[in-house]
C-alpha cells in the first residue's frame, strides 16, 4: 500500500511515515504509557501507602462528626473534583452516602466571584461561605501550582477543615503551603499520568475512608 | 471507628489495578485504529461529542476540555463538547423525554453526520448511552464507546465502530482504564496530525 503513495507523496512518505509505520508507533506509545502509569501507581503507594491510611482516618472522623467534603480543582482537575464528588454522595451499595460538593459545578458562584473579584479566589470564597471547621477540603492541581487551589486550601485550613491536596511534578506552591495536612504528590511530568495517578488516589482515599467507617 | 487502617489495606487496594491497566496494553492495536479514526474525523472538519452518567459525565467533560485546549502547547484544539454538562437542559430534557433517550435527543440537535460520538460507562449499563451511540450510529457519526465489564448493554449496540472495555467489573478501576485510554486518544490523535498523509481518503485502507 505504501510504496504507490510515496511516489504520490514523497515528502510526507519520507521515512517512517506511511500509515503502518504510523500505527506501528501509536500502538508502541500506549503500551508505553501504559507500564509508565503501573510504576507510576507503584512509587506513589511506596511514597504514600501510610500517609494514606492516615489520610483516609481523618476524613473518616470528619464524615462521623458530621462533616462535608468540598472538592475543586481546575480544568480536567475540575471534573476530577466532580468525580469525587458524585463517588462520595452517591455509591455503589452498600457504601453509605457521604455529604461531598464540587465548588466548580457551580457555575454561578464560579462567574460571579472571577467577573467580580478574581480568579484567584473562587475556591477560597465559596469556602468562606460555606465550609465549617471539622469539613473537609480537597484540593486538586497536576502542577501543584494554582493559586485558586492554594488559595482555597489555605481558607479551608484558616476555617478549621481538614485540608488535602493532590499534586504533580514536585507538588509545586501546594508543597510550599504549609497549610495542607495531607499532601500527595504523583512524582510525574506528565500531566496525562499525574491525572491517571491522581484518580487512583482519590479513589484509594474513598475505599479507605469506608473501610474505616465500616 | 471499627476498622484501624494499616499499610496492607492500602497495597490491596493499589494491587486491584495492576491486571485491568496491564490489559489495556494488550488493546493497544484497538485504541490506534480508534485514534485513526478519530483523526480522519477531525481532519475533515467533525467535532466530537461525548456523553456518561455520574463520573462519566465527568469524565465527558475531561475529555472535551483535552481536545478544545490541549495540555501540550502547539497542539491543535479540537472542536469538541460533553452533553452532561449543563444541569438545567439535562434535567430538563430528562423530565419531559424521559432517562433514556437524554443523550439521543440531545445528540440529534448537536451533532451531524461527520462527527464524533463517545459514550462512556464502566459497566455498559447505561441506557441512555446505549441509545446516545445508536442514535449516532443511525446519523452516519463515527462511534466510540468507553465500557467495563463485559461490556453490557452498551456493548451489545449493534454497528458501533470501536468498543474498547475496561477489563474490570469494579467501576473505579474501570473508570481508571478509561482515564488512560482517553489521554492516550487524545494524544495519539495528534501523532495521526503530525503525519498528515496518513489523513489522505486515498491512504484509507
């Protein structure tokens, strides 16, 4: 199929590039990306696996006490704070429903305080307004560099919630912050894995958190 | 609090995933062909849509925000949008029209015959993705679906172009081999830009 086209196409048919080649590549790169996500997993329980017992106690405590998980994050980091959310609040049985929110998926608030005040502070004034001490602050940044997710941590812990963070790369402001009790970092350059790495996480801290309660 | 925490709740837990990640690479030539696809698409001016329920509606969003603003700079934005995202026109359709036809009704408004549809569920048990997928199939788009387990009802829709299942029954993970495979989408589908004569309707095999 190839040798008729690079006569057609001699520049872009130069090396490895007729569609087998292509291919060839494509299906290369998945398996690689595919053993890096594996190790990755492996350093972060190696890292973490007794931050994240620990981790998972506290919001145990906190749901039992009565409090609230706020979750947000930016981007694809927003929608993983949705994923979060709807995990908590509505389980496969038998896991018990938790109260948990995704301050992003309220777009009004979102709007209001970015047209009004500034991006930096859609996270922490939401939590201002409705975080109590005992709540629970989830923050997610694959740089660990967002200042509204820093931001919004640092609220959260001024008020009294327990305060956790997700971050890539070497955890960025989010390490600087020493307002986060639970820091994760995914030692990762790759947003792709971080996020991939990330979401294990959060779903480790769920089964945890329930195993603890149970 | 019953239970005390240790270190081997946390292994186990870790442990769960390693079979159903390790899987994804054996459906490596499965995912290109998708990508490929995918990128012929595109290339021709399709947009893609994606739909899910509960963190699958999630992860719709991710995926739309990957392709219209692409992490790795240089790359193209993609047209690209989630039909869960807006609560008031979803709840909204989901009252008069009912549960399971919400993605199709939406679908048929938003999307034509060159586009792009990607249903996700991680145990293929979602009706109105099921429908959302034969709905575009029947317009002529190019389908895609994101399933667990054994694929489930959204597996069994007949005609769909590329059925990749996540080898796991537990949805967590399941959901993590999706997250995998759309970043992998998304990234690949660029390789097929970045080697324009692939794209060529007379390369097509």
């Amino acid at each position: 199929m190839s040798s008729g086209l690079e006569s057609l196409y001699p520049f872009i048919y130069a090396g490895s590039s007729d569609l087998d080649a292509v291919l060839d590549e494509v299906r290369r790169s998945t398996t690689d990306k595919v053993g890096e996500i594996s190790r990755l997993r492996g350093e972060v329980l190696k890292t973490y696996r007794d931050a994240l017992a620990d981790c998972a106690t506290a919001m145990a405590r906190s749901f039992e006490a009565g409090g609230r998980l706020f979750a947000f994050g930016n981007g694809g980091s927003s929608t993983d704070a949705q994923a979060v959310a709807e995990l908590f609040e509505n389980p496969t049985p038998p896991a018990r429903p938790l109260p948990a929110t995704a301050l992003a998926a309220d777009v009004a608030a979102l709007t209001a305080l970015a047209n009004d005040v500034s991006f930096e502070v859609i996270f922490s004034r939401t939590l201002a307004a409705n975080g109590r001490a005992g709540d629970i602050a989830l923050g997610l940044s694959t740089s660990g560099g967002s200042a509204n997710v820093v931001r919004g941590l640092q609220e959260a812990s001024r008020r009294g919630m327990l305060t956790i963070g997700l971050a890539g790369y070497d955890g960025g402001k989010m390490a600087e912050a020493d307002v986060i009790e639970h820091l994760f970092v995914m030692p990762s350059a790759s947003v792709h894995r971080i996020q991939e790495a990330q979401t294990t996480t959060y779903h480790a801290l769920w089964e945890l958190t329930h195993l603890a309660l149970s | 609090m019953a239970t005390e925490l240790s270190g081997p709740h946390v292994e186990q837990i870790f442990d769960r995933r390693k079979d159903a990640t390790d899987a994804l690479a054996q459906d490596a030539e499965r995912v290109g062909r998708a990508c490929y696809d995918m990128a012929r698409r595109f290339d021709a001016g399709g947009k893609l849509v994606c739909f899910g329920n509960g963190s699958a509606a999630a992860d719709a969003a991710h995926i739309a925000v990957e392709f219209e603003h692409p992490v790795i700079m240089g790359k193209r934005a993609l047209p690209a949008m989630s039909l869960a995202n807006d609560a008031a026109t979803l709840s909204g359709i989901i009252r008069r029209g009912g549960f399971d036809d919400s993605f199709a009704a939406s679908l048929r408004l938003h999307a034509g015959a060159h586009d792009i549809a990607l249903g996700i569920s991680t145990d293929g048990e979602c009706r109105n993705v099921a429908r959302g997928l034969a709905a575009a199939r029947d317009a002529g788009l190019l389908t895609v679906a994101l399933v667990g387990g054994d694929g489930g009802e959204v597996g069994r829709t007949p005609g769909l172009d590329h059925v990749l299942i996540a080898r796991s029954t537990d949805p967590q993970v399941a959901k993590e081999v999706h997250v995998t495979t759309y970043h992998v989408l998304w990234e690949l589908v660029h390789v097929f830009f970045e080697q324009p004569g692939v794209l060529d309707p007379a390369v097509v095999p």
